[in-house]
C-alpha cells in the first residue's frame, strides 16, 4: 500500500492468485471430478470463488460502473453503495427517479451538488491557532482537518477517534462524524488518510471488505473456519456451491449442502438440536426432586406413592403433591389432597412431552449417526488409498482398482443425503407420498450399510472379481437409488405434496 | 461555592506527572465546570482534586420542576481513552432521583453516555442533558422493569446494552 488514495486499486499484490489450487484436494490420484456424480446441480448454477483480492477488485468495479453512469465523486458512490447493500440497481433508480438530496441525507453523504461548506474554524484566535473541541488544544489551521459536513479537529484527534471505533468497536463503513449528533459517515479515503499504523489500516480494510461481502446477496463467504475466499454468484439460490477449500455448502444459507430438506427447516432444526431445549422439557416434565434429599427422580410406575430411591433417604413421599405419603392414609393409588382430574391431566402432558420427545430422538440419533460416520469420510479415503496401492502391486492395474475411490464418493454422497432425509422426514406430516419417501429412504439406507460393509471387506487376489462385481453393482444401486429420492422429494416441491407437522 | 474558585484560582492543581493530552482535556473541563458551572451544577473539587479520573458533580433539583429543592451526586469515571471512550456517569449517594430513565442503584439510560456518545462533548454536555431530562419529567416513577434491572445489570452501566425509551418522557 503505497499511496493511500489507491489503496484500493492496489490489489494486484495477491499472492493467491487465480488457478486451481489442485493441492488442497484430497483427490486420491489426479482423476479429476471422478466422483463427477457429486453434485450435478452445480453445472447449472454458474459462481465463481473470489480471494480477498478479488473480492477488492470487484468492489472497485461495481463503483467504477455505477460512476461510468453517475458523475459523482468515488467516495460518495462506494457510500451510497454500501447503503443499498451493493446492489447497483437499486441505487440507480433510487438516484435517478427519486428525490436526490433526500437520498444524499438517508444514507448519510454531505450531497456533491452543494457548494462545499466554508470550513469554518470554530474558535480563531487572534494568532492564527484554532482551538480543536476535543482535545482543547491550540492548533495551528494546518494541524486540523475537516471533512464534508464542515466539523472540524486536529489530525491527532480524528486519528485517534477513528482508531477507537476501528479497534475497539469494529466499525468499518459506518463511521460518522466525531460531532455530536453529526451522522456524516466518514469516506475510505479520509479514514485512510488519516489512520497511520498500518495495523489499524488493514483492520479497516478488512472491516471494509467484510461489509461489503456481508450485505451483498449476491456474495457469501466460504463457512470453512479461517477461509478466505467467497463464492459470487449471478442470482442467489438454494444451491450447492463449492469452495477452492473444496468445501461444499448451500449458497442460500451457508450450511453443508442439504439437499433434500429446505433452508428454512434445517435451521429450525439445527436450533432445535443446538438448544437441547427438548430434553430440558422432557427432565421438567418427567422428573421431580425428592422432597427431602433433592436427588433428580423419574416416575416409572403409575402408582403415586414415591420411594426415594436413594439408598440413605428412602422417603415416601406422595408424586402429585410431593407431600410426605402418611396423611394419604390407605388410598394408595390417588392423592386425596389433589383434584383427581387435574392429577390425570398432568399425567396426560407427560405422556404426550414424552411421545414428543421419543419422536424427536428417533429422527436425531439418525441424522447424528450419518454425520458421525461423515466425519470419518477423510479416514475412509485413506484406508481405501492403502488398499488399492496394495492392490496394484499385486498385478492390478491402476484402472483395475479406481472402483474402489468410486464407491466411497458414492457412500459419502448417500450418508450426507440420508443425515438431512432425517430432518426433513422429521418436519413431514404423514401423508402417500410420506409413505413411498420413507420406502425410498430405507431402501438407501439399507443399501448405503451394505455398500459399507463391503468395503470393510478383505480384498484378496481370489475373491477381488467378486468383490469387484458386487461393490460396482451395490453403488450403482446406491448412486440410483438416492437419485430416485431426491427426485421424488424434488417432485413433491413441485407438485404440494409435502405438509409439515410443526409450521 | 463561588468562594471555592476563589480560594483555588488555579484548578490545574491536580497536575502530577507528564501532562498527557487526556489530562490537559479533564484540568480544561475541570477549571471551566468550576468557573462558570451550570445552574444547580457543582464540581466536588476535593474528589478531582486526589483523582483527575473520578469526579463527583453535586446537583441540585431546578426551580419549577419536580425535584425542586432535592439534591443529588452524580459520579463520573473517565478511562485512559477520555474522550474517545465515553465516561461511566451514575447517581450515587442516599438520594437517586425518581424518574422512568433513572434505576434506583443509580444508572441511567441517555444515549448520549453510549452509543450516541461524540468525543466532542463534555461533563457539562451531559450535566445539562440530565438536568434537561430531569426538568422535562411529567411523573416521577421508576422504570418498568427496574427491579428485574437492578438484580441483574453489571455494575458498569457502560456493560448494559441499553434500549433507549421514547427521549420526551
Ligand atoms: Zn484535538
Ligand atoms: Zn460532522
Ligand atoms: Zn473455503
Ligand atoms: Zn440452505
Ligand atoms: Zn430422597
Ligand atoms: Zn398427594
């Protein structure tokens, strides 16, 4: 960063540049895309990935077009910009069929059509010095700076102003002005100018940068921790894109490609499994303490006269009341102190939390199960790599063997489908078509735990045309099969079918 | 009071050590609350005076107002980023006043003391804003939801992300 009216332009300096960074593949050998089946929305759906310095790039171009058209300063456009969230459009019509001055005041620009505002010094002494209203200290004009709007502080001042909201607050393209009550956004290119550690300056940048990826709903940053790069894509949708970090995940939403369950109700989902909150209810529901020792017990019979089980307490208590069991005298299976209907009913709710709570870990220890055999995926590929080098010193051929990386792309595709079958499976209402899903999803599942196995086999000279054969035939079947549901489910979008339980 | 100034005509007293920016702005503020102080308003010049960074303002309920004749302290903080960083201003003492933006372990709710917080403005800015706020009170009434507040705040109101109530009330 050289000159810090460009610093913007200067962003040729990356070192990340463009190419396909094959390195971070764990590909096993250069087979490029063999496991090309993975997701073949993608050839429809065209995106690119951008590094930071692309990124930079193309926020320059977006104001260098709008400026092309609009004749206004670059600073006023990359604000003006930012408050239509970069959406170019927008802004246009807004600049050229609305009222402009209004528009200047909304987002918070001094309008470049009014004749600068004679910077004024507040306080001008007799030598020369003005006074800055922040630090009280005498200035000579030439140590104070002003910005559009007119107010004006010593450079000292202002840099440490904005240093505390970079710093401290994180605020990048949303700085106003250090007045009170003034909301004047400070420019790029003032900050720049001001700011002189270079660590403060590149915070900035970075601020700058992440704002303008952030509001922009055409850009999405990589979710994989500490990757830089972001996916642009030409309309924003429910589809899967994929990183330089060869990370896959759903530009609508930012989580793992989830396809065949909706946004919407895999992040209710994944609230629901984050909270715990159902559990918590179930323990609410379910359990008492006991009255005298405080243990957490749970009800397991009908009868209401409780025995602690804790072998030092053993109270009697009653479960309705909690009151200790003596004064129920002789009726053993009520609680003469409470109402008989309303004790039926809260039995009642319990049975029904418990139902509900059955429901849901069923649907859950599903959906955990295929994302904990996903998290060994890595292992699985590497074992699999041993075996076939193995393999080809044994006289296959290289191509002899390639099946074997074929199917665990294919087990891998068909484990991630079915984890996210679970949640949608869990928001279904009953219905026909629920019924021939839930075939189609235990058909996969079924064949997708062969499939497994068979890999875990021993592969020997002997049994290799065999296993070869049954391995091929099995995710051929698999690689059908998911692709069967998914269209069925994709259908079901289409056609209404589907009706949700919790909506 | 006035006697006071005239008895320290040299506030700056407080000067010890290198004279940072920081201190130059609160011996400015200091020596201008104490010469021409707000109507009602006071500097306790004894708590300035042992910490440049810890103020006590003594204040006094206006004429025609609700608090007429009542009188209060108000304790300001300053952090080493003054003015940058926004002081920590509280009611403190026996007597917290009465009002829907004032808790009664002495925080209050004005935007001016976070968010809209400018390093341009002053102690005397934020006397006359609470002064203001005080004079323009209708009823004098806790904030709703005081009690759950009071149990639950930190006790740097600074900490508190403050959901600021229609400014008139
Ligand atoms: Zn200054
Ligand atoms: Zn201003
Ligand atoms: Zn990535
Ligand atoms: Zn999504
Ligand atoms: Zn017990
Ligand atoms: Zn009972």
């Amino acid at each position: 960063m050289n000159s810090d009216e460009e610093y913007l332009y200067d962003c040729d300096s990356g070192n990340e540049s463009s190419g396909d960074d094959v390195g971070l593949e764990f590909d096993i050998d250069g087979e490029a895309g063999s496991g090309g089946t993975k997701y073949k929305d993608m050839e429809d759906y065209p995106y690119e990935v951008l590094s930071t310095e692309d990124i930079t790039r193309h926020m320059i171009e977006c104001i260098k077009e709008v400026n092309g058209v609009v004749n206004i300063p670059v600073t006023t456009t990359r604000i003006l910009l930012n408050h239509f969230k970069w959406d170019k459009e927008k802004l246009m019509e807004r600049f050229y069929d609305g009222d402009q001055e209004k528009l200047f005041l909304e987002a918070h620009v001094v309008s470049p059509y009014k004749t600068p505002k004679a910077q004024k010094p507040l306080v001008k002494n007799s030598n020369g010095m003005e006074e800055c209203e922040i630090c009280f200290l005498n200035m000579p004009s030439a140590m104070m700076t002003g910005i559009e709007c007119g107010h004006r502080f010593c450079t000292n001042c202002w840099t440490e102003y904005l240093t505390t909201k970079i710093i401290d607050e994180g605020m990048g393209q949303t700085i106003s002005c250090a007045a009170h009550l003034c909301s004047i956004l400070v420019d790029d290119q003032t900050v720049m100018r001001l700011i002189t550690d270079a660590k403060v300056k590149l915070k900035y940048q970075h601020l700058i940068t992440k704002s303008f990826v952030e509001c922009n709903r055409l850009l999405r940053w990589c979710p994989y921790p500490d990757c830089n790069y972001a996916i642009k894509v030409q309309y924003p949708d429910a589809r899967p894109v994929m990183c330089k970090c060869r990370k896959v995940f759903c530009f609508n939403c930012g989580e793992n490609w989830h396809d065949p369950v909706k946004c919407h109700l895999l992040k209710r989902w994944i609230k629901k499994c984050d909270d715990d909150s159902e559990t918590s209810n179930w323990i609410a529901a379910n359990t008492k303490e006991c009255p005298k020792c405080k243990v957490t017990i749970e009800k397991d019979g009908g009868c209401n006269h409780m025995v602690c089980k804790n072998q030092s307490c053993k109270a009697d208590f009653c479960w309705v009341c909690l009151g200790p069991w003596e004064p129920h005298g002789s009726s053993w299976y009520s609680c003469n102190r409470y109402d008989e209907d309303e004790a039926k009913q809260a039995r009642d709710a319990q049975e029904k939390s418990r139902a509900a709570l059955q429901r849901y870990l069923f649907y859950c220890n599903r959906y955990m199960n295929h994302m904990q055999s996903l998290k060994f995926e890595n292992k699985l590929y590497a074992a699999v790599k041993e075996k076939m080098e193995e393999m080809q010193q044994h006289n296959m051929s290289w191509i002899e063997v390639q099946f074997l990386k074929k199917a665990v792309d294919i087990l891998c595709d068909c484990r991630q489908t079915l984890m996210y079958t679970y949640v949608f499976a869990y928001y279904l209402r009953k219905n026909n078509q629920s019924v021939i899903f839930e075939d189609n999803q235990k058909d996969v599942e079924s064949a997708t735990e062969t499939l497994s196995e068979y890999l875990e086999r021993d592969i020997t000279q002997e049994n290799l045309a065999d296993i070869k054969q049954k391995v091929q035939d099995k995710y051929r079947y698999c690689d059908q099969r998911r692709r069967k549901l998914l269209e069925h489910v994709h259908e079901g979008y289409e056609k209404d079918w589907w009706e949700y339980t919790e909506l | 009071m006035y006697l006071f100034v005239v008895e320290f005509p040299t506030p700056s007293v407080p000067l010890r050590g290198p004279c940072l920016p920081q201190q130059k702005r609160l011996q400015k503020e200091l020596m201008s609350l104490l010469k021409e102080p707000p109507a009602g308003v006071t500097v306790d010049v004894d708590t300035a005076h042992t910490k440049l960074t810890e103020w006590v303002v003594h204040m006094e309920g206006a004429a025609g107002t609700l608090y007429e004749g009542e009188k209060f302290q108000l304790q300001f903080k300053f952090s080493p980023k003054y003015p940058f960083d926004s002081p920590e201003v509280i009611f403190v003492g026996d007597n917290i006043p009465v009002h829907p933006h004032i808790y009664s372990n002495g925080h209050i709710c004005l935007s001016i003391l976070t968010e809209d917080w400018s390093p341009a403005l002053s102690v005397q800015a934020i006397c006359l804003s609470i002064i203001s706020m005080l004079s323009s009170c209708k009823e004098k009434k806790r904030p709703p939801d005081n009690s759950y507040y009071v149990k639950t705040c930190s006790a740097n109101p600074k900490k508190t992300k403050w959901w600021y109530h229609d400014d008139t009330v």
